[in-house]
C-alpha cells in the first residue's frame, strides 16, 4: 500500500471511529472497517492490512478525551449519526423486567446449519437484551450426540456473530455480539447431581419399558409397575445407565408428576436417557443425556436467564420446565413464547432440506435457493436487512408466513444507496456503429445520486470510422429502422438496419431528448458473464451475457446493481463473472 493509499485510508477510520465513538461512547473496529469496505470496494484484498491501521486508529480514539474528538469532529467535518431509538416500535415491555439487570440467551443445538427462522430466535432475546442493557447469552444446547456436529457450533457461531453484527450497524443495538458463550454439555456432572435428588425425594424413577409402551400408557394416563420402585432401586439403575450396564433404548429416568394431567406432556415425561454416539466435544465421556424440557429449564435458572424466549410449538412444555424447577428448588424466571416462521414456498426445516441435498437437487446447505443463513448471505442478502426485517416485524407470538420478496424489500432499502451499478449485457447481439469519432470515450456514473463514487471512462476501438459493441437482444427487439437512442454515457446513434444477429448504427453529435437510453458494452473488452436466478427449491435459470471492462475487477463477495436488471452478488470467477441474482 502507497503511503497516499495509507493516508486516505486513515483519514477514513479517523473519521468513522470518531463517528463510531460519539454515537455509541467507545469505537469498534467491526463497524468502522464495514463502512470503509463499503465505500472503498476496490481495497477488497488489502482488507488485513486495511484492518490493522483500523485497529490502531480505534484504540487511539478510545483513548481520546471529548474535546478532543470534537476537534477532529470539526477539522474532518464529521457528520455525526443520530443513534436510533432502542426499542420504540412494535415491542412491548417485559414482564418483571429491571435495566441493567435482563439476561436472555438464544440456545441453538449445533444439528444443522441456521436458516431464517434461526434468525428471529436469535434476534427477539438479543434486542430485548440491548433494549434493556442486559446480557445476552449464546448457549449450545448439545446434549443430543447422535446428530450434532463440531461443524455446526462453527456455523452458528459464524452466522450468528455476522447477524448480531448487522444489527448493530443497521439498528444501532451495542455490542453486536454476545456477551457470553456456554457449552451446556460441560454442564452435565452437575445435571446428573440435580437428577440424583430427584430420586432421592421420590421424584423421578427409572423406568425401563420400551418406547411404544410408554407412548400408550402416558395416552391412556397408566401408570407403569416402574414408578412403585423404591429410591434404592431407582439409584441402582440409574448408576447402570451412566455405567453402561443398560443398553441405549432399555431406560430412561422419568419425573413423576401426574399421569392423569390433562396436559399429556405432564404425564411422568421422560427427564434423561441414553445416547450411544460419541460427542463432538466431549468424546466418549457420557452415554446419559438429558431431554430438552430438563436441560433448558435447569440451564436457564442456572446461567442467570431472566427472561427465555422460544418458538410457541413448546407451549406445552411450560409447565413441565417449572414443575422441575419447583421439584429441584430452582431459581423461576420469566417463559416467553413467540410466533413461528415459514417462507412462502420454502421449506425451512432440516428434514425437508436435507433430502434436496442428499439427492443432488440442491448444491448445499449455502444453495441460494434455500433460507438457510448462509444460503441468503450468498444471494447477496445482508445481516441488515434480515436485522431490520425482524425488528420490524415484531416479537409477536402470531406465527407468520413471509415471502422472499419482502426479504429483498428490504434488502434492496440497505444495497441501493451504496453498491456500484454496472452495465450487463443478456444474451448479446452485436451493435456496429459507423460514423464513430476516434478518441470518444464513455463516462459512466458508478452511482447515479453518489457524486462521490465518480465515474468509470471506457475507451472504445474504431477502426475506419466504425466501433463494435453488444447490445441486449431486448432492446434490439424494441427498436425499429430510423429510431434515434442514446448509448449509456457513450453517444447519440440512429438506428439503420436491423438483422436477426446484427444492429447497424449510425454515430450523430447532437443529443436529442426522446431518445431511448440503450445499454452496451464494447465487443473487445467484453467481460463474460453468467447470472444464476434462483426460482424455487428445485429450480434454477441462468442467463449469460456480457459485462462491462470494469467487472473484471470484481472479487468473489461484493454486491453489485446490474442497471436495468437486478442486484447481484460475485459468487466465483473462472473464465466468467459467475453472479447471483439476489433480487430486482
């Protein structure tokens, strides 16, 4: 990096940590490098290098008094950003709730990857927890080895962190991240101690009938000959199922409660059982787990959580999770419900998903065709608008179906101000221009309403008076013999003849004001590319053309505007421009 590159790139995190420091009372480094990759795409590949001036910059404004960021605020003309109002639309207050002193938590289990409806599970406690200036936790819930993955944990801790981080910028709720992180399988000692006192006041007995038996006794609310063992037995079999003297499948210890309660989750529900399959963290070292009723309730009194939010489908299991926390003596906390999400004609559960995978329809869980996190970040949807989105719609316990186009909405409200536009050409036709000036170059606005972004100059080859472009076989079918247009930033041409694979054209000065404004791009620099749509879970359309000479310059991530076309991201490059077509 040229010491001119190194300066500008210092003026710009001076002046967005000291924006950064005023709003939030201390810079971070996540927020000031975001804006300074925005506003300078072209850096992409010195982003570490970008990143270490940034942290050098931030640390010395955090170090800075109040007067002296005033002095930068006046020497750099800062413009300095109206922190948004915490909370002040749709979400009501909490119950029980003190400043200072909530803690939520999102409690993900590491079986899959995230998709949109992880999302708003992680979104609803994180803003309550900002809202209120409280702590928010991110809590592995993985006590069941058989279908957890360390890669999963590295997932979620990755999309998770790239969502919070978005609704910090977008939203203005600090830090964007969590405050703690817990592994609840380094928990289980302790949960194995709390079920031994269960046995111990009679409260919970192993039982060792099979599934199906239990199935039909906890429906007809019959008790089973194992619930008159005594503690001494209880405590013997319970020992063997840790030990391995109880084959998986053959027991389980079950709460006793009521088998005639007329919540049929009551009836004497299962607590712990066992899992032969070896743990992505903690290896070999238990074959004993407890069931989610017993692990949540027990590890949100546990961790401090005040209120716990979850999905409204385990409603039912409200009561069972405090009647364990009565039983153990446990500190009680606020359970929330909130309304579930679908996409309109999506499928959002793993089950569904990972069949399209296993059958080669789909690439992955990152397919752009389906709402898994990684999936939406690939079609160039961003952590801001999925942030805002949730935000706006509320933690309301209603569950609601949303669509992908309300998704992009919103998406399109964040891309539109700040992504360069570039000219496309789909499935080309070429446009001879005779009567072409030597040395005419085009001028073209990166940003039609960014002055600052500038503008790109593309040179055009003539060779006696004629130049060679493509033009869209779209606009071609629009224009007839005789029509006058406008080449995009180029020049004023009338149309001569058109032919099933040529238009020909004829270069004039003047500039007239009907004329139609055509997209184009020079047949020798024409940089190949491919546009992927997808259409549905199933279903894809790509659509090949040309792009302008400065789209070889794009690297694999950045979010471009195709004009007259549709927003898109770089998702590869060979010999083409491979592109994903986020939205109009």
């Amino acid at each position: 990096m040229s010491d001119i590159e190194r300066n500008r790139i210092e003026e710009l995190a001076m002046k967005y940590a000291v924006q950064n420091a005023m709003k939030y009372g201390k810079a971070r480094v996540e927020p000031v490098m975001a804006k300074i990759m925005a506003e300078l795409p072209e850096y992409k590949g010195k982003a570490s290098e970008i990143k270490r001036i940034v942290e050098q910059i931030v640390e010395r404004v955090n170090n800075m008094e109040k007067s002296d960021l005033e002095d930068i605020i006046s020497k750099l003309g800062v413009t300095l950003e109206r922190k948004k109002p915490e909370g002040e639309r749709k979400w009501p207050e909490l119950k029980n709730a003190q400043l200072g002193l909530v803690v939520t938590r999102v409690a993900p289990e590491p079986n899959g990857y995230p998709t949109l409806g992880h999302a708003k599970g992680l979104l609803v406690p994180f803003i309550y927890a900002r809202i209120y200036k409280g702590k928010f936790l991110l809590r592995f819930e993985d006590t069941n080895p058989r279908v957890e993955r360390k890669e999963f944990y590295d997932a979620i801790r990755e999309e998770f962190k790239a969502i919070l981080e978005g609704a910090e910028r977008e939203l203005g709720l600090s830090p964007g991240i969590w405050d703690e992180e817990i592994i609840e399988s380094n928990y289980l000692l302790h949960m194995y101690s709390l079920a031994e006192k269960l046995i111990e006041q009679g409260d919970a007995y192993v039982c060792t009938c099979d599934a199906r038996k239990v199935r039909k006794l906890r429906a007809e609310g019959i008790e089973c000959e194992h619930r008159r063992n005594s503690i001494e037995r209880n405590m013997e079999l319970w020992h063997e199922m840790i030990n391995g003297g109880i084959p998986e499948g053959e027991a389980h210890l079950r709460l006793k409660t009521d088998m005639n309660h007329p919540n049929r989750t009551m009836r004497d529900p299962g607590i712990f059982r066992i899992v032969e399959a070896e743990h992505p963290i903690q290896g070999k070292k238990y074959r004993v787990y407890p069931t989610y009723d017993f692990s949540i309730s027990v590890m949100d009194s546990l961790t401090g959580v005040t209120h716990a939010f979850r999905s409204k489908e385990f409603e039912p299991h409200v009561e069972v999770q405090r009647t364990i926390l009565e039983k153990l003596n446990l500190r009680k906390y606020e359970m929330i419900q909130f309304g579930r999400v679908t996409v309109e004609g999506v499928p959002l559960s793993k089950r569904y998903i990972r069949p399209l995978i296993e059958s080669g329809i789909l690439q992955g869980w990152d397919d752009p065709r389906i709402p898994t996190l990684r999936g939406l970040f690939r079609r160039g949807i961003t952590p801001e608008a999925i942030s805002r989105f949730f935000y706006d719609l509320g933690p309301s316990k209603v569950d609601s179906t949303i669509s992908m186009d309300a998704i992009a909405a919103y998406n399109r409200k964040i891309l539109d101000p700040i992504v360069p536009r570039y000219m496309f050409v789909p499935d080309p036709v070429r446009a001879v221009i005779e009567n072409f000036p030597e040395g005419l170059k085009a001028k073209v606005q990166v940003h039609p309403s960014r002055q600052d972004m500038g503008y790109r100059e593309i040179e055009i080859s003539v060779k006696k008076g004629i130049a060679t472009l493509y033009i869209s076989s779209e606009d071609k079918k629009v224009l007839k013999e005789g029509d006058t247009i406008r080449l995009r930033g180029l020049s004023t041409a009338t149309v001569r003849s058109i032919m099933p694979d040529e238009i020909s054209l004829k270069h004039i000065s003047e500039r007239k004001e009907s004329e139609k404004v055509i997209q184009w791009v020079p047949a020798d620099q024409a940089v190949p590319v491919k546009v992927i749509k997808p259409l549905s879970p199933y279903s894809i359309s790509i659509v090949g053309g040309f792009g302008e000479p400065a789209m070889k310059e794009l690297r694999p991530g950045d979010r471009i505007q195709l004009i007259r076309y549709g927003f898109a991201r770089v998702d590869s490059l060979d010999r083409t421009i491979n592109l994903i077509f986020s939205h109009e």
